[in-house]
C-alpha cells in the first residue's frame, strides 16, 4: 500500500461543516455512503469520516455512523502499540457511565496521532465541526483498533 489511512486523511485537513442552510457536499457524500438518513451536515458524522477513507483504501469498515461501531472491526491493540499510520482510536464521548463495550452509547473515533502526557491526539472529522488533529484525556480512549499491517 503507498499511501497510509492517516496520510490519506491529513489530506483532507480543514474540510468543515457549512453553517446555516447549507451542508458541504463532501461531509454530506461520506454521510450517505452508508445510511440514507443524514440530509444535512449538523450530525455526528466522525464515523463516516473514518468510513470514507478505509472505503477508498478498500480496508475494514463498520459501515455505520456510530462511533463505537468501530470496537468490531479491525485488530484490537493496546493505546501503547498505536501507530499513526492504520490505528483508528474509539473514545468515549460525555460524563454518563456507560460500559465501555455499549455500541450505542455516545463515542467519537477518528485516526491516531499520538499520546503525550496524558494526551492523545486523534485527527478525526467532527472535531470542531471540521477534520482536524484534536487531543483528549488518555482516559477516555476505550478501544484502539488496526485496519491494516503492513508487513
């Protein structure tokens, strides 16, 4: 494989929602490669970010818009083996205590960028309404999955 899930989405960076009326077509078009609801661009759509790039990588995929949806797909690893390269990292998204393995509790998920401190960094779409690199607290991850090895 020449190019990495993590570099293919970096090139992606920047792309955001449209406020008002409008819905950016991109986000729209990774939202509906998988379910019919979303008419717009004001939903969850992380999952359909990380579902768009292993369909064009033609890797494993949930083929949901849920985030958790991702704790059954690929390798399991730990945090600590994550590389930036095919690892995807599912978090646990608000204060409720849920089960870490309830797949229809909130979540987000997106690609691993690295741990420091405390921090890890997830570049994901719906970061801020947009696809970006953002951190969170190491103690909200639940689950770091491998798409692919290299070998």
């Amino acid at each position: 494989m020449n190019i990495s899930a993590f570099e293919l989405a970096q090139r992606f960076g920047g792309v955001k929602e449209v406020s008002g009326k409008m819905s950016n077509p991109q986000i729209l078009a990774m939202l509906t490669l998988d379910d019919a609801w979303p008419k717009d661009d004001e939903v969850p759509w992380c999952s359909a970010f990380v579902n768009y790039i292993a369909w064009l990588l033609r890797l494993p995929r949930s083929k949901k818009l849920n985030a958790r949806s991702w704790l059954n797909v690929g390798i399991p690893i730990s945090v600590h083996e994550a590389k930036s390269k095919f690892d995807i990292v599912i978090l646990k998204r608000g204060d409720t205590e849920v089960p870490d393995d309830d797949i229809n509790a909130p979540g987000h998920v997106g690609f691993f960028a690295g741990i420091k401190q405390g921090t890890i960094f997830v570049l994901g779409g719906n970061q801020g309404d947009s696809i970006n690199v953002s951190s969170y607290m190491l103690n909200k991850v639940i689950g770091v999955r491998r798409l692919y090895e290299e070998v």
